[in-house]
C-alpha cells in the first residue's frame, strides 16, 4: 500500500511540474517569439495548405498634440475693421462652377464691415501673413497674440490674384514663429492640420487629409489651391494649414458652399514666391502674354490633327496684348519656353507669370505642322477686375436649329443688337448664340455652356444658323470635334472637345 502511494504520489508530480515548466516556458518565450520574423499563417486551398505572406507591422497614427503644442502660440487672431462699403467679394468669380467656394469673410457692401480671421507669424520681429480678402479695405488692423496681447498691425504688402497678404506688428522682438515646409512636396491622403479661429473659438484645432492637388476656383491660370477635408470654417480663413512635421504647408483660404468639410488652402510656396515682392514693393508685378492657354489633350490632339502629343493650345488673344504684337493666334501651340519643353498650361503659365515684365522671352510654337521660334516682350499682368459678366442665364431656349436634334445637342440661333448689348460682347464677335444645351449630350459633358456664342466647329467659321446646320450634319458617332466659343462669363475664347459617342 505504501509503495503504491509513493508511486502515484511521484507520478501526479512529475505531470504538475511538467505543467508548471510549460507555462513558465511559455511565459517567457512568448516575447521572443514576438521579436522575431511575423508567424506565417497556414490556410487551406484546393491544392493543400498554403502558407499566407507576413503582415506588415502597422504604422501609428500621426499624433498632432506635439506638433499643435510647438505651433499654436505662433497663430493670431485677425480683426479688420472698415467704417464704410468694402469691394465686392472676390466669390462673384466663382458662380459658374457648380458647387461654387466661398471665402470664409467676405466684407459687406454698403455697410461698416468688422471681420475676423487668422494669421501665423513667420518671423520673430512680427511679420505675418494671413488672406488679403481678410485685410482688404480695412482702416484698422488688430493682431491678438496667443499670449492675449492686441496689437495695432500694418499691411506691409498685398497680392489679391493669390489672396496673400503680409503684415507687420512692430516693436516686436523673439516672438513664436511657425516654420514654412514645401507644399510641392504634398502628396494625396497625407494628414494635416488646421489651426486658426472659426466663429470666434479661438486657436481651434482639427485634423484630416489632403484630399486634392492643384484645386482652380476663382482664377484657372493662376490658381492651385490644396483641397482638404480637415474641419474648416468662418474664421479659419488666413491660418495655416500644417503637415504632419509640424510644418505650415497652406493659408487656409476658402470653403464649399454646400459641404462641411471641404476646403481650400493657398499653397506654401506660392507665398514664399511672392513674399521679397511683398516687402519690397508692397505688391507682385508678374510677366504677361495675353494669351489664353489649356492642355492639348489626346482628344484635341486628334481633332485638330496637332502633331506633337502634349503643349499649351492658345485659346485667345487679348486684343493689343504682347502676344498679339508678337504674332501668336488661336490653334497655336506653345511646346516650349526659353528651351524648355512645355508639357501642360500651368507649366507654361508658370514660367510666363514668375518673369518680370518689361524681359524677353521665347516661345517655340507648332502652326498647322510648321515649327518657328515667337519673341515675345512681356508686359504686366493685370490684376483682377472685379465680377465677371452674367451668364445669358434668361435667353429663351430655341428649338434646334434644322428642327431636329443633332449629334452635337446644342440649339443656337443668329446673333443680334439684343444679344451684343446683353451679353457686352466685342464688336469683332461673329458667330451664333447657343441658347439650349441638352443634359444628356456630348457637349453638356464637355461644360460648352448655354449663352455661349459659338465661333467655329473643328476651325471651320460658323457666322450663320445654315453654318451651323452644314457643319454639325457632318459629324458622325465616334467622331471627336473641337469647337471654339466665346465665354461671356469671363470676356475670354476658349476650345472645348467633345466626343461623340459610338452609337
């Protein structure tokens, strides 16, 4: 009896220390195990079990508390004040885009204006910048620093075409500065940061994405604003918009009309461009063509039988502007700069707007197959002129101009007295009014809009409605066809493609 209690008693403790070892193996192991290469996962297929690839390891979220802790006491609190009318808003430039962006503070006509916005300070001895439809028109500027001071400020200089404006708080020395990072470097998706003061909550924080590069809003030439979903408002406009280095990388200058959470920020660099400018001369002096550019697409390319596959496609030419002096007319395409070859209108526009006026320059331009070299002497660009023309939104709408419907979709008629005054049209404009775009047509994709006049279809003039019937009777399915119409909204001649859909 003895004996077989001894032997149960050492095997029951042989199986409880072998338990106790496992686990404390286990225990232990179990962070060595985590050190090394990720576990492959076996999973079963048709041919057998196969074995999974390693996950990645997860990548942390960007935390903003760091970087809004280092940036904050460098964001101000802007407050304009004006004793009487202020100018229109520049918003009016924006009514022909479907879901149009609105500047945060608009001043109000007719009426004494006390607006409010934000700014950062990029250098210690106060310079700030901030929008110049914050400051604009104002009598009085006051800067409220994060440690609750009010400070009278100055405007130092201005630039309405890229809603930029530096002031100046003086008497200043060793104040927070944020620090400026390159908005080329951007990339969609990537997180940022928004600081300012919206509806007067100040030094407000939110966080989300760039969601868009290259964003045009107001002015398509020289616009490239930074679309992000990161929570803006009234108030935001003029504070920066930051990267996740902790670098200011956009002004915070506009938002939807019709969404929460879309906005627009002036990039960086297009500041920085401008800001020797701006202390200099108060102002930005940019070269000048008058000349109205867009891509050469596939489609255009094709169309119009162009033989090089990329180029800035002249649209119009500004009557007694340097690029009509120089000889440069519509069709023309521009595929080169000083040498440099051009391969969109930003590019080309770009260059043309960072020389300064008064300089040479030398374009190399393809006209129907032959290849030659245009001087142009650039003049200085001119600034905005304030609301555009209305569109000829109250025409009636004319039945189609043969009496039935064609491949193009649009109805036009003759131009007469009514439709030149109406529209304020140049005295040189000869074509038809198109008075009805059908929804569901070629030409309604391609954005040719209602109370445009139509000059030539594939450069073939179109001065009549029986030019108009000749001409689009020829067009077939498949085809794509380029026409050439006047734009009243912007006083400015335009090429518009569009594909005929197979049928």
């Amino acid at each position: 009896m003895s004996r077989r209690f001894t032997l149960v008693t050492l095997a029951l403790t042989a199986v409880v220390a072998f338990f106790v070892g496992a686990i404390v193996a286990g225990g232990f192991m179990r962070p060595a195990v985590v050190a090394q290469a990720p576990v492959k996962r076996a999973r079963m297929s048709a041919d057998g079990p196969t074995v999974s690839a390693p996950r990645r390891p997860t990548q942390p979220l960007v935390s903003f508390a760091d970087v809004v802790e280092r940036i904050n006491p460098a964001v101000v609190n802007i407050d304009a004040t004006s004793s009487g009318a202020s100018p229109e808003r520049r918003r009016s430039r924006s009514s022909l885009l479907p879901d149009p962006p609105e500047l945060f503070e608009g001043p109000r006509r007719d009426a004494p204006r006390r607006g409010a916005g934000s700014g950062f300070i990029i250098d210690s001895d106060g310079s700030i910048l901030t929008n110049n439809h914050v400051i604009e028109g104002a009598e009085r500027i006051l800067v409220k620093l994060s440690d609750g001071r009010s400070l009278r400020a100055r405007v130092i200089g201005a630039d309405p075409d890229t809603d930029i404006a530096l002031l100046k708080v003086d008497g200043q020395r060793g104040l927070p500065v944020a620090p400026l990072g390159d908005s080329a470097s951007l990339r969609m998706g990537e997180w940022v940061c928004a600081v300012g003061n919206p509806l007067g909550y100040e030094h407000s924080v939110t966080v989300g994405v760039v969601s868009y590069l290259g964003r045009k809003l107001f002015d398509s030439s020289l616009d490239d604003y930074i679309q992000t979903d990161a929570a803006i408002n009234f108030g935001n406009s003029g504070g920066p918009l930051i990267n996740a280095q902790g670098e200011v990388i956009g002004i915070n200058a506009a938002i939807s009309s019709r969404a929460s959470n879309i906005g627009f920020a002036v990039p960086i660099n297009g500041a920085t461009a401008i800001l020797p400018q701006l202390r200099a001369r108060g102002r930005v002096s940019r070269g000048y063509v008058g000349i109205t550019l867009r891509d050469l697409d596939p489609d255009l390319q094709r169309s119009l039988h162009i033989p090089v596959p990329s180029g800035a496609v002249i649209q119009d030419v500004t009557s007694g502007s340097p690029g009509e002096r120089a000889g440069l007319k519509p069709y023309d395409v521009v595929v080169a700069f000083e040498g440099v070859p051009v391969a969109t209108d930003d590019e080309l526009i770009h260059e043309i707007s960072s020389r300064a006026p008064g300089s040479t320059a030398q374009l190399r331009v393809i006209r129907d197959d032959r290849e030659f070299t245009v001087t142009v002497k650039l003049a200085e660009r001119p600034g905005r002129d304030g609301e555009p023309r209305r569109r000829d939104s109250d025409a009636p709408a004319a039945p189609p101009a043969d009496g039935r419907e064609n491949l193009l979709g649009l109805s036009v008629r003759d131009l007469d007295a009514a439709a030149f005054n109406r529209l304020r049209l140049p005295r040189e404009t000869r074509g038809v009014l198109i008075t009805r775009v059908d929804p569901l047509s070629p030409t309604f994709d391609a954005e040719v809009q209602r109370g445009s006049v139509l000059l030539e279809i594939n450069r073939k003039p179109i001065l009549s409605i029986a030019d108009y019937t000749r001409v689009s009777a020829a067009v077939r399915p498949g085809d794509v066809v380029t026409l050439y119409v006047y734009a009243p909204d912007v006083g400015q001649r335009q090429l518009k493609t569009v594909r005929i859909d197979d049928r």
